[in-house]
C-alpha cells in the first residue's frame, strides 16, 4: 500500500509537470489578441490610442530639440538636403506613433513563424518525464519500515517539481505581460525618433520588443531539448542492485536537475535573445 501511494504521487507529479510543458506550448503559440478571449488585447490598445496624443507633443518636442541641437543658424534650412532630411524623419516617426500597433504585430507575427518552424522541424513536444517500469517495480517490493525514507524522497522531490512547474509556467505568462506593456505604451518611446539625439530610446524600444518576441522561440527551443533527453531515455537509473531509496533518490535527482536547467533556459530567455543578437 505504501509503495502504490509513492508510484502514484510520483507519476501525478510527471503528468503535472508534463500538463505544464503542453501549456507552455498553448502560451507561446497563442497571439496577445487571443489571450483570454482578447480582452486584455482591448485594453492596451485603448490605452496606446490614449497615449498618442502625449505622442504626437513629445514628437513634436523632440523634432524641435533636434533641430535647435543640430543647425547653427537657420541659413542651414536653405539648403534644401537638410530641410529634407528633417522633413523624412518627422514624417516616419509620425508614421511609427501612428502605426506603431501594426509595426509590432508584424513583428510578433514574424517571431511567431520562427517559433512554428522550430517547433516544425524539431517536432512537437512528445517527450514526456515517466516513472520507469524497473523503479515502479523496485518500490513495490519495499518493506514498511524501509519505506519510510522513500516517503521522504518522494515528497521533497514532489515538492520541488510542483515549485519548478509554477515557476516555469509564471515565467511564459510574465511574457504576455510585458507585449501588453510594451504595446500599451509604444507610442511614447516611439516618438523619439522625430530627433536625431533622442531616437535612442525608440530603437532601445523596438530592440526590447524583438527579445521579448523572440523568448517564445528561446523557450520552446528549451523545452523541445528537455523533451528529447527524457523521450530518448538520458535521465539514467542508479545500479539495479542498490535499494529502491537509492534508485529513487538518484532517478528523481538527475531528473530535477535536467528541470532546473530548462526552467534556468525559460527564466533567462530574454538574456539568451539578447546575447545572440547583441541587442
């Protein structure tokens, strides 16, 4: 009885764990205007449609700054290459404040083709963490009294992985926060680029917005390198003739720590994205 409630908790913490994997998968592959019914899509583009009225002034803000910062007199505004050049920049950044809700979908939409491809050529998920058949026969055959540390192992290593599931989980739905963020508020960053010495802050903008796409494919990168080790049979038993605590304590060990990696891949995407591309 002791063993079959050890093999039972031990394989509903996999199957939670592998629930978690497969929803990782429904989060990255879902665009922000179906996320919960697009709902929260509504809002931050109501918001961005209030903000680009304080867009429009800090474009103009800015435009004026570049040009007192980058002409000595106004006989510079005769020739007609310079009046040009500044006349092309208002007229783009405008179009960034503007349409700056479609420049992001077409980059999201982008990302999301890399992470199709990805998840294409690789597969889909099946790779699922189980409970051996030779460890689930190794419990079956403990003794009461030395079932006890066994009850230890597993609940600690049960805990452990419903933590790690939660943390994984937080981080993907971390990412629909920051888009919603970062659309919301697109059109003040963006207006910097009507200045020459303030369009800085819209290409850090846009740069931060690629790496936040770009985590979904970082992600399911991850995971997809997480389920081949487990489908291929990487994580590894103890000696077949160490006692049931042994095997278990190893099995879930090197299990926990192949989850650790990949929940330290989901958490550092962003920095993985940036390292890569230099952004």
């Amino acid at each position: 009885m002791e063993g079959n409630w050890i093999i039972e908790s031990l394989k509903w913490v996999f199957t939670f764990w592998n629930e978690k994997q497969a929803e990782i998968w429904e989060l990255i592959s879902t665009t922000p205007e179906e996320f919960k019914g697009g709902e929260i899509w509504t809002l931050a583009l109501e918001i961005n449609e209030g903000l680009k009225a304080i867009g429009y002034g800090l474009l103009v803000l800015f435009f004026a700054v570049s040009i007192c910062r980058s002409t000595i007199n106004f006989r510079d505004f005769r020739r007609p290459e310079q009046g040009l050049r500044f006349f092309i920049r208002f007229v783009l950044a405008k179009t960034a404040v503007t349409y700056g809700i479609d420049l992001m979908t077409a980059v999201f939409n982008i990302c999301g083709g890399i992470v199709a491809a990805i998840a294409g050529n690789m597969g889909t998920m099946a790779g699922e963490v189980s409970l051996p058949e030779e460890l689930e026969q190794a419990i079956t055959e403990v003794g009461f009294l030395a079932s006890i540390p066994l009850w230890l192992v597993t609940i600690l290593g049960c805990l452990v992985i419903i933590v790690l599931s939660f943390v994984m989980i937080l981080t993907v739905y971390s990412r629909f926060f920051k888009l919603y963020l970062f659309t919301a508020f697109a059109p003040v960053p963006l207006s910097s680029f009507a200045g020459e010495t303030t369009s800085f802050m819209g290409k850090g903008f846009l740069k931060s917005y690629l790496s936040v796409c770009l985590e979904g494919a970082v992600i399911v990168l991850a995971c997809l390198i997480f389920s081949a080790f487990a489908s291929s049979g990487s994580i590894g038993l103890a000696d077949p003739d160490s006692t049931a605590v042994v095997q278990v304590l190893a099995y879930l060990a090197e299990t926990i720590f192949n989850m650790l990696v990949l929940v330290g891949m989901v958490k550092g995407a962003d920095r993985i994205v940036k390292e890569m591309l230099t952004l």
